[in-house]
C-alpha cells in the first residue's frame, strides 16, 4: 500500500489486534478489546466499519460472520508514524529526542544500558 491511511488512537487499538491476530472475526476482536476498554460491540463495530472505509482493513464472511485482514501492514505503519513523530516534534533528527529524554532524566539507568547495548550491536554488525 502506497499511502498509508489516518489512523484515530481508538482504531489505532482495533488494528493492533487485528496484526496481533490475522483472520480474525468480529466476535473475537470484540472479546479482545472488552478486555482492554470499556467500548461496546456496537462502538468496535463501528470502528472496523471505518478502517474497512479507509482501505486499512479487508473482510470477508465466513458463515454468518465476518473475518477481518490488515490491509496495512503493521511495521510500515510504525516507520511512517515513528518519522511524522520526530518531524513534528524534534525536527525529523532521533538524536535530539534521544538528547530530550537524557536531559530531563525520561529515561533510567538500565534503559540507558538497553541502549547503549543496542547502539553496540548495531556497530559491531555494520563493520563484519
């Protein structure tokens, strides 16, 4: 999928499920959902009905109930959302909100160390 759709927060949370579980039915992705928020079947509903609207979701019937798919696929939405995230807000540059968090103590020791470990990683992979 070339352009990726607007996503509110709330369907936001449907698409997780739905990437979390592929083929899943609308009975289900209610269930999974009650769980987590106090929406009604009818709100999820709803919800679906719109991604579906957006071109995010694709469905089919199986019986008397509908299955749902992703039409966007889960990591290509994280990187565009993850890049309009530092354009809007520091610039388009991951070291100035790495800087952020450092500077107003948003991040611990052992995430510091996560990072650290990571960034290590990284290095060591780019020079083999």
């Amino acid at each position: 999928m070339n352009k990726l759709p607007q996503i509110s927060e709330a369907e936001l949370e449907v698409m997780k499920i739905i990437w979390k579980h592929p083929s899943i039915n609308t009975n289900e992705v209610i269930k999974k959902l009650s769980k987590t928020s106090e929406w009604s079947p009818k709100t999820i509903q709803t919800m679906l009905l719109r991604l579906i609207k957006k071109g995010a979701l694709n469905h089919h019937k199986e019986g008397r109930i509908f299955v749902y798919i992703a039409n966007v696929d889960e990591n290509d939405y994280v990187e565009v959302e993850s890049n309009s995230f530092l354009n809007r807000f520091y610039n388009g540059t991951l070291n100035s909100m790495v800087l952020n968090f450092l500077e107003n103590d948003k991040l611990t020791d052992n995430e510091i160390n996560e990072l650290y470990q990571i960034l290590e990683k990284r290095k060591n992979r780019r020079k083999e």
